[in-house]
C-alpha cells in the first residue's frame, strides 16, 4: 500500500485550476474577427442604463415635470423612491442615479480596458487601428458626458492598469476632458452613417460636443451659444440627415437605420433586450391590447398640467401618449380607459394617467421592445442651434427652426397652426406650473414667466419621454424654481442640478468629496 | 518548484507513515460492578458440578452471546452461545463467577447451590468510558481536550424524523438545528456557534462514515450516532471545511454475534399550526355594509388557504439486516419514506439502500469493508409553492375556484393569480439519484499499528422536468402557449485518504500518532433546455422540440462545467501522563484549486491540554466523583469560497453586453469578475475552555464550554471604487469577526430504579457575535457596513444593517412610536422627534433589535417503567425577535385589492391604519419562545419467541408552543445569512405532525 500511495502521491497533488465555461485569458488569442465583441461591452451598457429598470430615462423624467410614478394599488410605492424623485428629495443612497454612475464607469473602464489591450498588442489589429481606438475614446467621452450632466465632479480615469484610486475632478474641468477628447478623436471616426447605426459616428461625436456647449453655462459658467450654431450647421449642412416625414417613425419598433436618428441606442427583443418602457408605464390590462406575451407592471404615467400644456391638434400627443379607452385585440372589448387626471403620487387608481406610447407597441410584444432609443436625433440638432439663435437675440430665424419641427406634427390636422413666431418663443410657457391638489385644482406658481418659456414648450412636445427634460427645464430654471405636480421647489434646489456621488463610492475611494448640499 | 513541493510532500507523507512507534493498549476500561442475582435450582453435593445459565441485556431484553464467563482467580471459563446460554464446570462450593462482554458493565456473581441462573447486563454507561468519534478515529471520552458532543442511538429524537439533524436536536449543546420550511423535500437548516462566515457558508462539514456527504445521505433509522466536533482544536484536523464544525455520522453496523432483522414502520399526519386567520367572504359584506370600504363582492365564500391545505398521510419503512460472524459480516439496509405535505401536491418519495460488507483475513491483521448507499429521491409535484400560498392569503375571500363552466375562476391584477390554478396547472418531476461507494483496507502490521486506506467516489444526477399547461398564468396572462424546461445536473466526487495511527504506553505515559494524507475532487456539470409556444399542453417537458419559441429565438439553453481539487496532509499526536494530563496537537496543511497561485496551500495547526483533576491523587477513589477535567483547546480552520474560479482572469461571451456593431449583434465579451488572483481562505482562531463533570456514579454529568472564535480574512463582496474597477463589488479578503459564547450540558438521572427510570438531558448556550473590522489592505478606507435582507415587493425595502462594531442579525427600520389620527405611522427621527413617515427619510432608520437568539435551551426528559417509554423534548430561544411578514404585509387595511389578516382593521396606538405597506418597527416582534416539540410515548411487547424485540410508539412533533410571536411559527425562521429573523411572507408553513410506529427486531 505504501508503493502505491508513493506512486500516487504526485498525481494527487496537482491543484491546477481546470476552467471549462469560461474563457481563461492565457488560452485566449483574439483575431479581427472578435472586435466587434471586444468592442461590444462598450455600448453594451448602455442598453440597461437607458430604457431599463430605474435607469437613465428615469432619472432624467421622474426629476421633471413631465412624467411620474406615483403609488397604485398594486404597489410602486417602493420606499418612497419615485416619491424622492419626484420631489427631489435623494439621496446618496439613490438607486437611480447610482445606477447610472455604475453603468456609465462599466463603460468607461471597458473602454479603458480595451484601448490599453490594443496598445500594448494583446488585441492584434492591423488595419483600422486608430479608428477603432477612436471610436473607443469617443463612446468613453459619451460615458463622461452622462456623468458629467447628472454628477458633474467625478474623477477622470483613462488608464486601466492604474488602480490606485483616483482623484476627483471639478465639473468644467470634466467639460473640458470630453471636448478635447472629442476634437481629438473626430478626425478618425466614421462619417458613413449607413455602416455605423448604433454606434458614435463624426456626426454623434459632433451632436454630442454641441449638447455639451449647449449646455456649457450649466457646467461651467460659460455660455457657448456661437459653437452650438457652428457645430450643428456642420451637421445640418453635411451630416446628410433629415427630418422623417412622419414623427411616430422615429420611434417605431422597425426604425433602425431612420434618417433622423444620428446616434441610437439599438435594441432587439432577442438580441438586444433591455428597453422596458413600456412595462412600467402599461397597466397589466393593456396586455390584451397588444397580446402581449408578458403581463406589464403599471407604474409611471404624464403629469396632467404637461399634457393639458399641448395644443389638441398637435398630432405629437396622440404620438407621444396612450390615452382613453384601450381596447381588446382579439374581442374588441374595452380592456381599461386611461384617464388625463391623477389625483397625486399617493391615491392613484391603475386607469390614472396617460401612459408613454411614443414607443410604438406592436402586437405581441414581449417584455422587451425592439424599437430602437434615439438618443441623438436631427430634431435636436435643428432644437439646439435654434435655442442658441434665440438666446443670441435672432429669434426670427429660431422660429424658422422650429416651426419646420413642427410642421409634421400638424400636417394632418391643421397645417397653419404649425409656424411660430418669436414672440410665442420668447414668451411664457404654457406649462400651468404649480402645485397640484388631490382634486385637480392648481396652485398656481407665483414666481412669473419661464424666460424663452415658449420654446421650452416645444422642446417638451417634441421630446417627452426622450430623457430629455431634466437637462432642459435645469437650463431654463425650471427645475430649481417651479412646482409641478406634487413637488416644490426643493429648499437648496441649486444643489438638486447634479446628483449626489454614490455613498458606497464614496466610501470605497477617500479622494471624492461628495457633492454640495448632500 | 511546483514537482519540488510535490516531492517533498510525497517524502513527508511516506514518512509519517514510516514513523512508527510503540503502544500498548490505552484503553483498557476498568469497569465498574454491581450485581443483582436470580437464582433459582437445587442443591448438589458433588465435587465438581455443572451451572447453565442465560445472559440478557438489560437495554433491550435481548439474549447476549459471546459473553465471557470465567471463574474468577482461574482461566477456567466459557462464553455464551448465540441464544445467550452457557454452561460450566463449577467446584462445588461457593465460587465467584466473572461475567464480561464489550460495552457491558462486568459482573461478578456468588455462586452457592444454584443450578441456572439468569443474568441480566447493564450496558456500560461509565461516561467517562464511552467512545467518542474525532477526526479520523475514536478516543475515550475521558482522554478527548477539545469540545465534542456525541449522541447515540438510544438518544436519538424519535417519531417521523426529517433528516440526520434532526435526530439530535437540542441535544447538543451549541448547535442549533430547526426546521424552516414544512415542504416535505425540505432540509433542517443547521447552525453551529453562530455565523462564521460572510460570503463562504457556515455549514459544518458532514461526514457520513468518514465520506464527506449530507443530513439526507442515509435515512435516519439507519444511524447509529452522531458527533459534533465543535471547536477549532477538535475540528481542526479537517482545515478549510470545518470552520462551521464537524458532524461525524456514523452508520449502523454489525456488532458481533448481531444476526437480526429489524423492521421499522411508522405512519404520520400533519397539520398547519397556528394557521394565518384572514378576512372571510362574510367578513368582506359586512365591511361593505358597515363601513363602506370598497371591497368587490363576487358573492361566494371561499377559504382560499383550506382549499390549497391537506392532512398528508406519510409513510416510512425499514428494514435491516445484520448477519455473518466476526470475520465476515454484512449490514444491508432499504428505507422507503414517501411523505406528502400540507400543500396539495408537494409530496417526496426517497428510496435509500445501503449495503456494507466487512471481511478480515489473516488473524484480523487485514480488515476491508466495502459499502454502497444508493439513494433515489423523486417528486412529481404542482404549482405549490411559496408563491401560490401568497395568492392564497391576499385573494379575494368573496371569490371562487373555479367558474360557472367549472374554468378556473381568473382575475385581473398585478401579481394577482388563483393559488389553485397555479397548483394544478403546473406540474413538475424531479429524480435525484445518488451512488455512493466506498472501500477501505485496514492493515496491522504491528499491534498497536493501523494503516488505512480509503476510497471513495459519489455519483449522483438529478433530472428536473416542468411544465405548465394552457390554463396556467403563463399562458392566459403571458399568452405564452404552454412552456416547458427540462434540466439536468451530474456530479462526481473522489476522495481518497491514508491514514497511519499508532499508540503506545510505557509506564504511566501514553502517547499515539496519527498521520495522514487527502485527496478530493469534485465535478459538476449541467445542462438545460426551455421551450414555449407549444401546439397543445399534453406534452409536458416530453417534447421540448414541439415548442415554436426556439424557431423565433426565445427558447431557453445552457450548460456549464466546473471542477475543483482540494489536497491536505495532517498529523495528530496526544499524549496522556497516568490518565492526568493530557495533551493533543494536530496540523493540517492543505491546499485547494480554488485559491489564486500564491495562496494555494494554507496551514490549520491546533493544539490543547486536559487536566482530569477527579484522577489527583487526593479525588481518587471518591465514589462520588467519577470525572473532572479541565480542558483548554486552540485550533485554527478554514473557510473556502463557495465556487470555484473566482481568483480567475477570465472572461466570458455575454449577451446582455453585446450590442450592434458593424450592422449585426455581437456578443460582448467581457471579464468574468474584478480579477483577484490573491485570493485566500478565512481562517477562523478558536479558544475553547471547557470542563467536563461526572459526578453520583454518573448520575449527574456534563460539560460547560466557553469559547471565542475570531474570524480573520474574511471572503466578502467587497465594495470597490468604480472607476477604476469594472464593477463595484470584488471577492476580497477583508476584515475580521468574532464569536462569543458559551455552552451546558447536563446529563442527570434523577431516579434510577429497576422499573422506573427518569433521565434528564439539558443543554444551553449562548453566542455573541461582533463584525470587528471590513477593511482590506488595499483599500485605505472601507464600507463601515453592508445591508442584508430584502422584503420583496411592494414595500422594496433591505431589512439588516451589519455594521462594523456591532453583532450581525440588527433589524435596521423606521422606528415606529404611533399612528397619527390620519391613519399614518409615525416614527422618531434621527434627532428624537416624532414625524410622520412621509416625512421619514433614511437617515431616520435605526438598529431595532436582533434576529438570532441570545439563548437557546434544551430540555430532554426520559421516562422509562417498567415497558412503557416517554420522551418529552422542549426547545426554547430567548432574546431575539423576528420581523413578522405576515402582519407587515397583510395586518394593514389600506389595500382593498388584496386579502388580509383579520386584525387589520384592529386599531394599532388606538387609530386605524390608513397607509401603504411600510418596513417598520412595529412589526418587529419579540421571538422567545418555549415549544414542547417532541412528545414519543412507547410500549415494549413482551418478549415473543419468534421476535426478539418489538415495540410500538405514537409521537407528536410541534406540539405545543409558548410565545407572544404572532406568526406562525418563531423556530420556523431561517436564521443563517445576514438577515436572520425574516420570517418571509412566501412561506411553507411548518407543521404538527402526529405519529405511530412500530420497531421489531427478528
């Protein structure tokens, strides 16, 4: 026994890790024709992040004055979460914007990742090398360009293999860091958007540098209103994209690769799971509507002084929102009626509110939609260059701008209606703002006219439930200083534009000091 | 290097094995005498004359044979045949006749001028002397340092017995078994001085005759003892798997001269206990009529919880051989157990055969033994599931199973489902099959010299279909057509020991070595398949290609493969100074797979003394004090990650993070995990102090523990920075626990009479645990502390906090103080004022109270007279509470669209509720509680001639219990993890079970 033992021993003692599902970096030599899943996690996270579970739509909507989602009968009281969306009460403790910061770092850090292992030669790629490391830098400065808008002073990291932990940077100085990574990269990306749907392009990397100026006196003090207007007419002028014919088109399950769309968000019910818009906003009684092949779970819905904001014979509301009665696909039976009012976030019943449709639902749908997210489209460019004309004092040619977005929304009910004139722009909103009583009644804000509070009107009809509103009511001062529903203006609403930094990463990395305010 | 060390081990192993030394036999038992005589005969006159007589047990009333009966001061002698009789030459005077048999008390009988005799033996109860089972051996009760508990046979719990841990329940003092879940196929959940472990599992290491294995790995009835190694000193020996301690279950086995067949049966039914009372259909219209809440009447009365409950009747059966001789023998065993439950359709049926084979060659210097277990355990079940009693609590009482065209009755709502539908719509059948084999070879080169070598390799497979139907909520609710998966799961686990084990004594020292080498593998592999959309429901899971999902890419698909290696060597060496002083050492170094490179081999030495005071000089030969011993053990233990391949740099093809590039979707291929090739094991520290008493003749006896365990490197999920980690948890080593705590046992036998006995088994402890520390050397500052605990929808809310300082198991809540005249809760806030919970925010939460008990106490009472036999078993926790669900989610009004209790319009701080379902501390209750759980009242036949031993019983379990607890069951609760005390909402109610049996021994 002790021959065998002897002669047995060595064989026994081999504790080499054998892996059998999943691949074992050393075993691994990547060829070209595994970049595109190299590549792939890049974008990847973004699919969850932007229509997904308290992801990046909800962050922006919940915050603003457009959508919300308010406790029913079945529940979606959850904690007081949408509550403390709603009345900008969050916390560092905040699902939302943690998850954002999560997903857009997952990103960042597998850009990082990828770019260090095309460097060092790890990944061979022999052609096309500099464009795939820019296309790389590009989507990495989208990723900071959602941190920079939600958290504003995050650290900058573009080296994977250093883990020391990084140091925090100030807001502008992150608006800085994307703009000259842009500059940087723009002469190698792809201006072909036919081969490149999905993914940034020149015209999505320039669409992107004009929101950030767009935007520039929010982030850093400065307004940048004359490069908006350079960077959009180099879009508008030889970008080759249009306007589609009919707005539900942009949103239609089948609208990949439309004129309008400059950088999507793709998605697949098979491939490319994730946008669940529609099963939070459905009551699970639409299901009959659509044959849906999941029961959706009835949460969010638009905040009634929004849409009573709309002119009636703009076609973007039948567009934008399921309303009225809903009827049966098969029996033709009326399944539930959705009505405008919501009595408050507490005390809604499961017909309350009109439901996002923008997203068209086709017949049987799955809990996941196909239709692809716009994140940029045309319609923005034309928006932008026509905000910074008006704030530029060339309100006139703005309201050219604006009323050729327009045109299609009225074009079946009453053409003239869709031209706009400076004045209305300049003017007030239509937005009824204040706080909303459980019986409907307004108490109507008395702190005066939104400025250019008319062309923050369009900006709401043209892009509801586009994740848009945050940004925008933050740059018209909406956000700060209205009531909307049940929320009030939150007592240190300046600190309320960015989001505090997640508590779990401040705790995990000593160099962030956390955001004003929290 | 890596052949260098290989080497070395080898060289080290192969001596340990050469290493011998000398021994002689430690174990002598001095045993103890008493003599009781029925004589009966006449008188001869003869020189030399002739006695027959019969040996019985007293234990069991059993003919003895083999034992040794020898006229004292002479070797003149005979031993008992196999119906227990003898005869001898006797000179014809009063002569002294020494009876001695292995485990029995010796006797000594003055023989005058009878002719037969019947004796009758105790079996050897001399505590001290008992046998007890350590880490790859067995030790004199006496001689063992460290802290053991045992319990035997006759002491197991009896009635219908789920599994191995329940037999002993509340017998040892420090682990804690309780039964969470009334689900037939349900395991005990098991818990040995208090949580250990963060991320790996604090689950002890169960050998099943020496074979790594589970509670469920033999059937209860075939069990002869059970041993809990509980500190690091005495568990040490097994390194990285025994931090949660070491259950040694040791099978039944041929004794010498045991030729029997035993049949065991028993029959039980069960009931729900303490069952949740809900609002009734009438309840419903009178709330109507009388307050106008808005409930919607569908005219009927259903109880919704009756209609899904049943009384299951279960069965269990038996039957047990022993035969042979002392150098071939056999055991063969088949146990059939088929239990239902008190939820329609969830019965458990398990088929368990054990055959164990013994030969010994070459006057016994050659031992071998092969043994087979096979055990088969199918279900074929419905919808009934945790899930399904939910819908059966919140339905509406006024509603009706099944329609006017006896459809099912469905509605319209959000998780909102006929519980009995569910049942009957979705079926299931699952196969777990398991072969065990395992050989060993014994080897006596020398007298006190045992090599052993053993081998083994476990199979099993488990094979799951389910299915549902056109009726079921997938269907009319998701239109998904029927859908189906079938699954299957293939395991492999080698071991293989050598052990070398010596002894030796010279004058009044003993001293034995024991050195050993360990190998184990294990394979895992699994496969499964799911379809939809099929053209009709007769299926079942038997046709998966029928569905239509797989042509439109929505079927299911996946497999997956993993293995790991685990290699130790460890030695053991005691010694033992003229039965006064004792001391063990052991050391195990041991290796596993499943660490990164540089931390692949680790070392778990131990070491502790005993001091048997009772044997100083100025104890000895007090009748009245048969043992004292002082005991102080240290030991040091592992615990493993839970899977393999976390230190991995790996990566993996990933949907989810695919996207579309280049016009088509691509995989994402992504990390697998934040690499960390330096991780390690947790190594827990243990000090134990212990002192082990025998006093009356044994008639009171027992063991006080006191311990301190601290947990180092602890294996957690550890929050990191992202940027510049991918993902913000990484498998680290960071930080530090400590337990404290400490146990009783008492053995008393109040009355010892010859027809009335009364024994008494007590066991107490008491556990106090601290995270001390969550840091990591390469973080500078760390989480102070993680939440644990969810509630579930709607009320979405985490339950625990763990933080640093302070123990594990703190609710972290609202605390509530009243309810405004609004019907809202209000609560304190972080500055002490009273707010309502609109206005509550998270930094108002605070600790409130705690989910694993400070106390635990058994109580195990004896009875025996004459043929009669009581036990009675009490179990009690004290200074803990629970979050009690079920008035969390349904003692609240506010929701008219869902069922609830029928308190829930009872006015809580004088107002009635009239808010959302809230995580508050209202609902935190206290959990004490006393639970006479086992009640066993037995017969003994009188002896028959055709059957050596028969006895019928019946048994209660779950009797009766005593708390403020207004769930349903407070033992009932799952208590490992970081959200002890949850008593969850979708449940298996525990349940009292009733009992009859019956045991024959042929």
């Amino acid at each position: 026994m002790l021959i065998i033992s002897g002669i047995s021993l060595p064989s026994c003692l081999d504790l080499t890790e054998e892996v059998f599902s999943e691949v074992v970096a050393e075993n691994f030599q990547p060829g070209e024709r595994d970049i595109p899943s190299i590549i792939a996690p890049v974008y990847g996270s973004l699919r969850a992040l932007m229509m997904g579970w308290q992801g990046h739509f909800d962050v922006q909507e919940e915050s603003a004055d457009i959508i919300i989602t308010p406790s029913r009968p079945n529940g979606w009281y959850d904690g007081g979460t949408y509550l403390r969306m709603h009345q900008h009460n969050w916390t560092p403790i905040q699902w939302q914007p943690t998850n954002l910061w999560q997903s857009s770092y997952r990103s960042i850090t597998t850009a990082n990742r990828v770019i260090s292992q095309i460097e060092d030669g790890e990944i061979p790629i022999e052609a096309g090398r500099d464009e795939v490391i820019a296309e790389l830098k590009a989507v990495r400065a989208f990723a900071y360009y959602l941190l920079l808008d939600n958290h504003g002073n995050v650290p900058i990291v573009t080296d994977f293999r250093d883990v020391s932990l990084p140091l925090q940077r100030t807001r502008a100085e992150l608006s800085d860091f994307i703009l000259s990574e842009l500059e940087t990269v723009l002469p190698f990306l792809s201006k072909d958007a036919s081969s490149t749907y999905g993914q940034l392009n020149y015209w999505g990397a320039m669409t992107l540098m004009a929101k950030i100026y767009l935007n520039a006196e929010v982030y850093t003090g400065t307004a940048q209103w004359d490069r908006v207007i350079d960077v959009c007419d180099e879009i508008i002028n030889e970008g080759g994209y249009a306007l589609e014919p009919m707005y539900a088109d942009i949103f239609h399950w089948d609208n990949a690769n439309s004129v309008e769309t400059i950088f999507a968000i793709p998605y697949d019910e098979i491939f490319g799971t994730g946008n669940t818009v529609h099963m939070k906003t459905l009551d699970p009684l639409s299901r009959f509507v659509y044959n849906m092949q999941a029961g959706p779970w009835g949460g969010n819905c638009a905040v009634p002084q929004f849409i009573n904001s709309y002119d009636e014979e703009d076609g973007r509301l039948q567009d934008t929102w399921i309303m009225g009665p809903q009827y049966h696909a098969n029996t033709g039976e009326m399944v539930i009626n959705y009505t405008r009012e919501v009595p408050g976030m507490a005390a809604t019943a499961s017909n309350n509110g009109y439901r996002i449709g923008k997203y068209q639902i086709k017949q049987g749908a799955t809990g996941s939609l196909d239709n692809d997210f716009p994140f940029f489209r045309y319609a923005d460019v034309l928006m932008m260059k026509a905000e910074a004309l008006l704030r530029t004092g060339r309100a006139t040619e703005a309201a050219i701008l604006v009323t050729q977005v327009r045109e299609r929304a009225f074009v079946n009910s009453n053409p003239a209606k869709a031209v706009v004139t400076a004045e209305t722009l300049i003017g007030g909103s239509r937005y009824k703002y204040g706080y909303q009583n459980i019986d409907g009644s307004i108490e109507v804000d008395q702190s005066g006219d939104v400025p250019f509070g008319g062309f923050l009107d369009e900006l709401g009809w043209e892009f509801a439930a586009e994740a848009h509103r945050r940004q925008d009511i933050i740059r018209f001062g909406v956000f700060q200083t209205k009531s909307w529903f049940n929320h009030r203006p939150h007592p240190q609403a300046n600190t309320r534009i960015i989001f505090p930094i997640p508590e779990g990463e401040i705790n995990s990395n000593p160099n962030l000091a956390q955001n004003p305010g929290y | 290097m890596k052949i260098f060390t290989n080497g070395i081990y080898s060289l080290v192993i192969i001596g340990i094995f050469l290493t011998i030394s000398i021994q002689a036999r430690a174990y002598s038992t001095v045993k103890k005498i008493y003599i009781s005589i029925e004589g009966k005969g006449a008188i001869e006159s003869t020189e030399a004359r002739t006695i027959s007589g019969t040996v019985y047990s007293n234990e069991d009333n059993l003919p003895l044979p083999g034992v040794s009966v020898v006229i004292k001061g002479t070797s003149t002698g005979t031993a008992t045949d196999g119906e227990g009789n003898f005869t001898l030459e006797i000179p014809d005077e009063p002569t002294t006749l020494v009876l001695s048999f292995i485990g029995y008390v010796t006797r000594e009988l003055v023989i005058n001028n009878e002719s037969q005799i019947e004796v009758r033996m105790d079996a050897d109860v001399a505590s001290m002397d008992e046998v007890v089972v350590v880490g790859y051996g067995s030790m004199r009760k006496g001689d063992v340092t460290s802290s053991v508990g045992g319990v035997k046979e006759e002491d197991f719990v009896k009635g219908a017995v789920r599994d191995a841990a329940q037999l002993i329940q509340g017998k040892v003092a420090g682990l804690r078994v309780t039964t969470p879940s009334g689900d037939p196929g349900a395991s005990t959940q098991i818990n040995l001085r208090g949580i250990n472990s963060i991320h790996g599992s604090s689950q002890p290491l169960i050998l099943i005759d020496g074979i790594p294995g589970d509670m469920n790995t033999v059937a209860p009835e075939d069990i002869e003892s059970i041993d809990v190694l509980k500190d690091g000193s005495a568990a040490a020996i097994y390194g990285t798997r025994a931090t949660g301690g070491v259950i040694i279950i040791t099978t039944r086995q041929y004794r010498e001269n045991r030729n029997t067949v035993s049949y065991n049966n028993y029959v039980s039914i069960q009931t729900i206990a303490r069952r949740p009372q809900l609002l009734t259909g009438d309840d419903y219209r009178r709330l109507i009529r009388e307050e106008g809440i808005p409930y919607t009447d569908y005219g009927h009365n259903t109880d919704w919880l009756g209609e899904m409950l049943q009384t299951p009747v279960s069965h269990n059966h038996n039957l047990t051989l022993f035969g042979g001789n002392s150098t071939t023998n056999f055991t063969g065993s088949v146990n059939y157990r088929d239990w239902d439950g008190i939820f329609l359709r969830t019965g458990q049926q398990r088929l368990t055969l054990r055959a164990d084979l013994n030969h010994s060659m070459y006057n016994d210097k050659l031992r071998a033994n092969i043994q087979i277990i096979n055990r088969i355990f199918t279900a074929n079940r419905g919808g009934a599931d945790g899930y399904a009693y939910r819908q059966a609590m919140i339905r509406n009482p006024t509603d009706r199973v099944r329609d006017d065209q006896q459809n099912w009755q469905e509605r319209d709502g959000y998780f909102y489902e006929n519980p009995i539908s569910r049942i009957y719509e979705y079926n299931s059948e699952s196969r777990f099959k398991e072969m065990r084999i395992s050989g060993s070879l014994i080897y006596n080169p020398l007298d006190n010299l045992d090599l052993k070598l053993l081998v083994s390799s476990v199979q099993n497979d488990t094979l799951v279909g389910n299915a549902t139907t056109f009726d079921h909520t997938n269907t009319w609710l998701n239109n998904q057509n029927g859908t189906a998966s079938r699954s299957t799961i293939a395991r492999v686990e080698n071991l293989m020991e050598m052990t070398a084990n010596y002894h030796k004594s010279f004058g009044r020292h003993i001293l034995s070595v024991l050195g050993g080498y360990s190998w184990q593998d294990a394979t895992n592999e699994s496969f499964y398949a799911s379809n939809w959309n099929f053209p009709t429901d007769l299926y079942g899971w038997n046709n998966l290609g029928a569905g239509a999902a797989l042509q439109t890419g929505q079927a299911g698909m996946g497999s997956g493969k993993d293995k790991w290696q685990l290699a130790g060597f460890f030695g053991r060496f005691t010694y033992n100074y003229d039965d006064r002083y004792l001391f063990m050492s052991s050391i195990r170094r041991e290796g596993s797979s499943r660490f990164g490179v540089n931390y692949q081999w680790g070392t778990f030495p131990a070491a502790s003394v005993g001091w048997r005071i009772s044997n100083e000089p100025f104890l000895k030969g007090n009748s009245n004090i048969q043992d004292i011993k002082l005991r102080a053990g240290y030991g040091v233990t592992g615990t493993i990650a839970n899977s393999p391949y976390l230190s991995q740099i790996s990566y993996n093809f990933n949907r989810d993070q695919g996207a579309f590039i280049g016009g088509n979707w691509v995989q994402g291929f992504i990390p697998a995990r934040n690499f960390n090739p330096d991780l390690r094991w947790e190594r827990k520290m243990e000090y134990n102090f212990g002192l082990d008493f025998s006093f009356f003749k044994d008639r009171v006896s027992g063991s006080f523990d006191i311990y301190r365990r601290d947990i180092n490197d602890l294996l957690y999920s550890f929050p990191v920075p992202v940027p510049p980690y991918l993902i913000n948890t990484m498998m680290l080593n960071a930080g530090s626990m400590q337990n404290d705590g400490a146990e009783v046992l008492l053995n008393i036998t109040p009355i010892e009479q010859r027809e009335f006995v009364w024994r008494v088994n007590l066991t107490y402890s008491t556990n106090k645990n601290k995270l001390v520390d969550l840091s990591n050397d390469q973080f500078e500052v760390s989480n102070q502390f993680f939440n644990a605990g969810g509630t579930g929808e709607p009320i979405q809310d985490y339950t625990h906090r763990v933080e640093v300082g302070g123990p594990i198991g703190r609710f972290f809540v609202w605390h509530t103080v009243g309810v405004s005249e609004s019907g809202e809760w209000l609560i304190e806030s972080q500055n002490g004022e009273t707010i309502p919970i609109s206005e509550a925010v998270q930094e108002d939460r605070q600790f409130y109270g705690n989910g694993i008990p400070k106390h635990i106490l058994g109580i195990n009472n004896t009875f025996i007279y004459k043929n009669f036999d009581l036990e009675l078993n009490i179990r009690g926790a004290f200074g803990h509470d629970i979050l009690n669900f079920q008035r969390m989610f349904y003692e609240n009004p506010y929701n008219t669209a869902y069922n609830m209790l029928n308190t829930a319009y009872d006015p809580v701080y004088g107002q009635r509720l009239s808010t959302d379902l809230a995580y508050v501390s209202h609902y935190i209750e206290s959990g004490d509680y006393i639970k006479l759980d086992n009640v066993t009242f037995g017969y003994t036949l009188p002896r028959l001639r055709f059957m050596q031993h028969a006895r019928i019983y019946a048994s209660g379990l779950n009797l009766l219990i005593l708390t403020n607890y207004k769930g349903i069951d407070p033992e009932g609760v799952y208590i490992s993890g970081f959200a002890p005390g949850n008593d969850e909402r979708d449940k298996y109610p525990t349940t009292r079970t009733f009992t009859l049996g019956l045991n024959v021994t042929f």
